[in-house]
C-alpha cells in the first residue's frame, strides 16, 4: 500500500470511530479479494479509480461505484455505512431479519 492510500485509510478510520459505527463490517483498501466477508462495506483502489461497493451473500459485489477522486469515494464508503445502518434497524423494527448481528440495530 502507498503513503497516500496509508493516510487515506487512517483518515477513514478516525471518521469510522467518530461516528461510530466500528461495529459494522467494512474494508478499507484491504485487496479486492481479501478479507472479504458478507455484508461488508468495501473501498478499494484500482489503478487510478476508487471502488466502493457492497457485499452481498456469500460475498457478492453488490453495486460497485466508481470514482476518481478518493475524497468523494470515501464519502460514498461513510454514506453507504450510515444507509446500512438505517436499513437494518428498519428491518429490526419491522420484525425481520438484519443483514447479520450488530449491536448497531439495536440503538
């Protein structure tokens, strides 16, 4: 990984812990195969394009997008963790099955 990619996920990360939301499952800038687990929020990086996209069962690609400017990426990676948090609560509320156990849907 580069300095820059290096800086970036740090970046991430600190913003991952202040909104709190490190108990969802998510990869920053990990390789595209590796690490990979269902439901995850993923960023990565491929030659000079940012992907951000979500994992479905069995770790299926579920809607890739693409950037390049990896500060609109990594808005997209935060948006989506906060939509997945939504999303699961509503299915909590509703009586249905969350994506996977997170103490997140419970709040």
């Amino acid at each position: 990984m580069n300095h820059n990619l290096a800086e970036y996920k740090q970046i991430l990360e600190e913003d991952i812990q202040l909104l709190g939301f490190e108990e969802l499952r998510y990869s920053i800038f990990e390789g595209e195969e590796n690490n990979r687990e269902e439901y995850q929020v993923r960023i990565e990086k491929k030659q000079d394009i940012f992907e951000v996209y979500v994992t479905g069962e069995r770790a299926s690609v579920m809607g890739k997008h693409k950037f390049t400017s990896v500060f609109e990426a990594m808005d997209k990676f935060l948006n989506i963790m906060q939509s997945r948090i939504l999303s699961n609560r509503r299915k909590v509320k509703n009586g249905e099955p969350p994506e996977y156990p997170c103490p997140l849907w419970d709040n």
